[in-house]
C-alpha cells in the first residue's frame, strides 16, 4: 500500500495531476481510494470504524430476567441482521443461551466488561422492554451515558418502569403482537435513519 501526492491549486488541477501520476505509475484507478494512508491504517487497526461498515446495533433483551420472549428476540434480530445491521449481541435471541453460558463457564464478570465494550461500540441501541430484566436496564443506563440512540420496544400493555417510559432521550415504542413488533422496529429503525445520526426519541416514536 503507498499514498500519493501532487501539486494543485484547485480540486480539477489535483485530480489531473493525480490521473497523470497514476497512469505514470501504470496503477489502475479503480483500486484507488481516497482516504489518506493514516486512516487506512487506523481501521485496520479497528482504531476506526471503515467507511462503509454496516451500523452496529446492541440489542438488549432479558436473560436472566426471563426467557418468555425469546423467539421474539431472535425475529427482531434476524429482521436487523436482513437489513444490513450488525447485531453486536445476536446471542440474546439464542434458544439455547443460559446453557450456553453454563457449558462456556464464562465469568459474570466477563459478561459485564464485554457488554461494556459492545455498548461502546454501538451506533444504535435497541431493547425490547416488555420483560422486565435488571442488565437491560443498567445497558439502558450505560447506552445513555455514552449519548447512544436509544430506541425501546414492548408490548401494548406492559407496564413499563417510568425511568424508562420517562427517560428523555429513550424513544418507547409499543407494539401489538409477534408481526406488529416487526413493523414497530421497521418503522423505528428507518426513522433513525443513518447510523451516525442522532435523531430525536420523538421521531423514533414516528411523532415529528
Ligand atoms: O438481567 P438479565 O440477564 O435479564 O440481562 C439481560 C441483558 O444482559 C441482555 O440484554 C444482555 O445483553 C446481557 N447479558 C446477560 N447475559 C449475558 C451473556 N451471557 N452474555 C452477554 N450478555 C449477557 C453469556 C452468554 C454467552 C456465553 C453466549
């Protein structure tokens, strides 16, 4: 890998100069990009996320809080992952999670400095808060912290925790039932929009 430079007073004279010194260099310009050589290097190194990667979403669900809506979990996820989305924590809509856990002896501990990182790294985080469940609210907490879209989902007539329903950045959507659920998301999600973008709760909720 090797960055260029020319001369130019303006963006045409560059890119002339710049089509000249490739043909000089018998480079094909399709295998070109014009990111700088620091930048490349720094996603490589995953110091960045690439341009073009696709937005990483943490999805939070109950575990230990209860696993009554599992397969719900895992057509939430499925419908992300069919969209584009990177799903950080697909292992939520998983049938066989707690055994999972208990084969792999993985430490409590871990789980929590992992799910840390994973939130940190989020560009959206979506949770479906019809079962109540202690991790969900405190990745809740931390998604806020860290200023991370927050969009919740749950059942029609759930009776949600005012820190939740009240939270002021956290966009509360309620759905029906199984295929009603998948609209909520839909609906949500394209109203969020880029993955970079911080729209407001109230345009998640489909009010502005
Ligand atoms: O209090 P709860 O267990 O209901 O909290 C659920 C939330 O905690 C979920 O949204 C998860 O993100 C997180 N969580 C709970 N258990 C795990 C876990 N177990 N791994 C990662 N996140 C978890 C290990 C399973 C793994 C070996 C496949």
């Amino acid at each position: 890998m090797s960055e260029i430079e020319v001369d130019g007073a303006d963006a045409e004279g560059a890119r002339d100069a710049i089509a000249a010194k490739l043909a000089f260099l018998g480079v094909d310009p399709a295998t070109v990009t014009a990111s700088p050589l620091p930048v490349l290097v720094a996603e490589a190194l995953g110091f960045v996320r690439a341009s073009g990667a696709p937005p990483r979403v943490y999805f939070c669900g109950s575990i230990r809080g209860g696993r009554q809506l599992q397969p719900r979990y895992a057509a939430m996820i499925a419908w992300l992952q069919g969209r584009g989305y990177e799903v950080l924590t697909a292992h939520v809509g998983r049938a066989d999670v707690l055994t999972f856990e208990r084969a792999t002896r993985v430490t409590d501990r871990a789980i929590y400095e992992g799910d840390m990182a994973w939130i940190e790294q989020a560009d959206l985080v979506v949770a479906d808060v019809t079962v109540p469940s202690l991790g969900v609210g405190m990745e809740l907490m931390r998604a806020d912290d860290l200023g991370k879209p927050i969009l919740c989902l749950c059942e029609e007539t759930t009776s949600l925790s005012s820190l939740v329903s009240g939270h002021p950045r956290a966009a509360v959507v309620r759905y029906r039932d199984d295929e009603d659920a998948l609209r909520a998301l839909s609906r949500a999600v394209e109203a969020h929009g880029s993955p970079a973008s911080t729209r407001p709760a109230a345009e998640m909720r489909g009010e502005a």
